[in-house]
C-alpha cells in the first residue's frame, strides 16, 4: 500500500480496507458494484466505493443488507470525492444519515446546466 495514501487515510479517519468484515464481504461488494456500477452523486464509474449507509460499526447486522450500501465515487468529478462529502460530510470519522436525499439533492444540482438557471430563479430563491 502507497504510504502516503495509507498515512492520509488514517488521518481522515479512513478504516483499513477489510478490518473486522465479514468474509462474505467482498461477494456483496461485487455483487452490488456489479449492479450499481456508478456514483450515486455524480454518475461517474471510476474509483467507485460502496458505501454504508449506516456503518458496519454501528450496525453489524447491516453488513451485508444491500438496502444499506450505496455507490459513491472517490473520482473528485466535478472537483468533489462524492464518498467522502456526502457519505461522510468531510470526514471519515463521521457518517452522514441523510446520504441517499443528499445525494438526489446533489446529482440535481450537477445535473442541472447553468445556463438553464434564469435571472428570475436565482433571483427568486434570494
């Protein structure tokens, strides 16, 4: 492992890939990537992670629930690391509860042109 990445990963409160997983683990990983090949927020297939929704720390018995996993990029398109802002507002030692709408929320928003925004809706939301 690159250590610098695994330096910075500790600082941000990363876990080590594979502490305390199942060994089911890595079949559902695929299995789920294999299904969700793309970022939640932004669309992109690079560098994509599942996520949990609510971490296997919290919750052990979420593990392996693909109803807690989402897909979200560390690609930084559009200059953002989806996984780390929306699943973890920033910081690996935080989770963000609200991950699934923030992340409709954004797509939106990265879906959306500038030049389709008029004077009067930007103005409108003042």
């Amino acid at each position: 492992m690159n250590v610098i990445k695994h330096v910075l990963d500790r600082i941000q409160g990363k876990a080590e890939k594979n502490q305390k997983r199942s060994p089911k683990w890595p079949r559902e990983r695929n299995k789920y990537k294999k299904e969700h090949p793309r970022c939640a927020v932004c669309g992109s297939k690079k560098n994509v992670e599942i996520h949990h929704i609510i971490p296997f720390h919290f919750a052990p018995e979420l593990e392996l629930n693909p109803k807690n996993f989402m897909s979200l990029c560390e690609n930084k398109k559009y200059g953002i690391n989806c996984h780390l802002l929306i699943g973890h507002l920033g910081n690996y030692k935080k989770f963000n509860i609200n991950c699934e709408l923030d992340s409709l929320i954004w797509k939106g928003k990265l879906s959306t042109p500038s030049s389709k925004l008029s004077k009067q809706n930007v103005h409108s939301n003042q």
